[in-house]
C-alpha cells in the first residue's frame, strides 16, 4: 500500500471519525452485551470482542479504501469479489486463532474442532453483513459526490463558455464601432468627433461599468441608445430610425451585451436601396418579461446571402441557452420587406440574481 493510500484512508477517517466511532462503539457495546448471556468471565468477554470487532474493522476498512478502488471501480468485479472473499477467510481466522489462545488461557483447552465450522459460517456471515452495509454507504456516499462533482464542473464549464462568448462578442462589437468612425473622417471630421465621443461612452460601459454578469436593464437601454445615436452620426439622413424603451424598468437585470447583436443585426442586413429604408427598435415589459422587439427593412438577395447571421447573432444565441435556459423565446419572421426578430425574455430582481 502506497503512503498516498494510507493518508487517504486516514484522511477520510478523519473526516468521519464521529460517525465512525459511534458506530464501532455501539457494536462493541452491543457483543459485550451479548457475550455476557453466554459466558461469566468478564476478561474473557472483553477479550474475545475486541479481537472480533479489531479484525472486522480491519477487513471492512481494507475491502472499501483497498479492494474497492483499485478492483470494484475499475469494473474488476472477478477479482474484487475473490480478493473479498479471502480477506474474509483470513480475518476469520485469525479470529479463530485468538479465540483459541483465549480458550487455552481461561479454558484450559482448545476451541472443539467440531464447532470449527460452525464458528467460521457464523463470523463469515457476521463480516460479511458488516462489508455490505458499508460497501452500500461508500456507494451512495461515492455517487453523491461524484453528482456533486459533476454538477459543478458542469456549471463552471457553463460559466466559461458564457464568459468566452462575451469575450468574443465585445470584440466584434468593437470592430464595427471603429468601422464606423474611420468612415466618418474623410466625410465629415465634426461628425466624426461627436461620433468618437459616443464611442467614448460605449467604451466606458464596456470595460468599467459593464463587469458583472448581471446590469441593470436601464443601463443596457443607455447603452443600445447610444450605440443606435452612433449609427444615425454615421448614416445621416440615409436611414430612418426609430426606438421607443420603457420607461419602467422595474428594477430588472440583465446579462450584458445580450440586446445588442440584434441591434448590430438590423443595422448590418438593413436596405439600401429601397426607398423605407428603416430600424424599430421597442422595448416593453409584462410583469418581469421584457418584450424587445427589432424590425428592419432589407433586400431579398442580401438577406439569402447572409442568412447565417455573423459570429455576433450566433453567439447571442448560444448565451440566450446558458444564461436563460427555459426562460427566453425568439421568434423572426421576414415579411413584404421587413425582417423582425422578436425576443421575449424572462428577467427577475436584482435581489434574486444575487442569490443564484
């Protein structure tokens, strides 16, 4: 047995030790119990159960942090249950053989050798009944932890994709804000230098502001708002934008970054060349479900063409599953020229996100 075997095993035993000697204490007490109705001699009682119960914890203890993980996990099951069945024998008899000391001592005699084989049948089954019953614990103790365990490496394993996600979105966010301005100094320096100024803004929502999982829903409307005011600098008077938010939030929270992409969406695959040329942003509540609707015009080819979406929609949809699994719907639909992307999402208090 390795050193790292042993300190595992006494770590564990450490760990449970109350249970453990509560255990042993109450079986202890119930053989000297059932001794004293069979023999007189209070030294040949305590004797004989405490070789019994030394031999049994022995063999339990090296059948379930020995035998158990090296053969029962490895799905060893032949050779575990041979390798069980001689630990048995063996601690069998060496109770037998102190058993037999003992008789010498205070009987003057040897233990009968026809009782022999009813003695090892009785201490046998009695072992075996004790393995059992802690082989059947360590299982379910094993298969709640290793639930516990996988639980939790599921979560985090969530919680680090949501996070690669964001990292991923805010770039791409970043690049076609930076477009917009280098479009805009050639065209008209004035505008660009309002334009920078929303940028600014953007910027300071996502590096300080924006650094919890959860923000306050006004604050991602400020930031939709801004980002929509950037897009009309940039387009002037080629695109009609419209955007009504409500103005009842209801101390709501939001993951951040989550509205955007759609917004980004409306922008990007919106038309140029009939004459409604348009953006509907709106945003409602219904009880603790916001209603953010984004409607665009479009151009029949170019919406076939990238009917995909970009890296930025599709990864507000894999964020939509992790962060609101069961709690959100999305609805698109293309008609006579508008493309609208409808999105009902289930928010609770910030008191409730904080208990999550």
């Amino acid at each position: 047995m390795q050193s790292k075997d042993i300190n595992s095993i006494i770590s564990f035993v450490r760990k449970y030790k109350v249970l453990h000697v509560l255990f042993w204490t109450w079986d202890y007490i119930g053989f000297i119990h059932v001794y004293k109705e069979r023999f007189t001699d209070t030294s040949l009682i305590y004797y004989e159960v405490t070789v019994l119960k030394f031999f049994q914890i022995v063999c339990v203890y090296f059948v379930i942090h020995f035998l158990k993980p090296r053969f029962f996990n490895k799905k060893k099951y032949t050779k575990f249950i041979a390798l069980v069945l001689t630990s048995i024998f063996i601690s069998v008899t060496l109770i037998l053989v102190f058993k037999d000391i003992s008789f010498i001592i205070y009987k003057n005699r040897h233990i009968l050798s026809s009782s022999l084989l009813a003695m090892y049948i009785g201490h046998g089954v009695d072992l075996c009944v004790l393995i059992m019953i802690f082989f059947a614990l360590y299982i379910i103790h094993d298969r709640y932890y290793s639930e516990k365990r996988a639980n939790a490496s599921e979560r985090e394993k969530l919680i680090n994709e949501l996070n690669f996600l964001k990292a991923q979105l805010n770039p791409h966010f970043l690049f076609n804000a930076i477009n917009s301005i280098y479009v805009l100094i050639d065209e008209d320096k004035k505008l660009a230098s309002k334009t920078l100024l929303k940028f600014s803004a953007l910027l300071r929502y996502q590096l300080y502001d924006c650094t919890q999982d959860w923000m306050p829903v006004e604050r991602e409307f400020e930031f939709i708002k801004d980002y929509v005011d950037l897009e009309k600098m940039r387009n002037n008077d080629n695109l009609d934008v419209s955007f009504k938010f409500s103005d009842q939030t209801l101390n709501l929270q939001i993951a951040p970054f989550i509205l955007l992409p759609f917004v980004e969406n409306a922008f990007k695959h919106r038309s140029y060349n009939i004459q409604d040329n348009s953006v509907v942003i709106t945003a409602n509540f219904k009880d603790n479900f916001l209603v953010f609707s984004v409607t665009n015009s479009y151009d029949e080819f170019k919406i076939k063409k990238d009917e995909g979406g970009g890296i930025g929609l599709l990864n507000v949809y894999r964020r939509l599953q992790l962060a609101y699994p069961d709690k959100h719907k999305i609805d698109v639909s293309k008609k006579e020229g508008k493309y609208k992307i409808n999105l009902e999402l289930q928010l609770y208090e910030n008191a409730l996100y904080n208990s999550r």
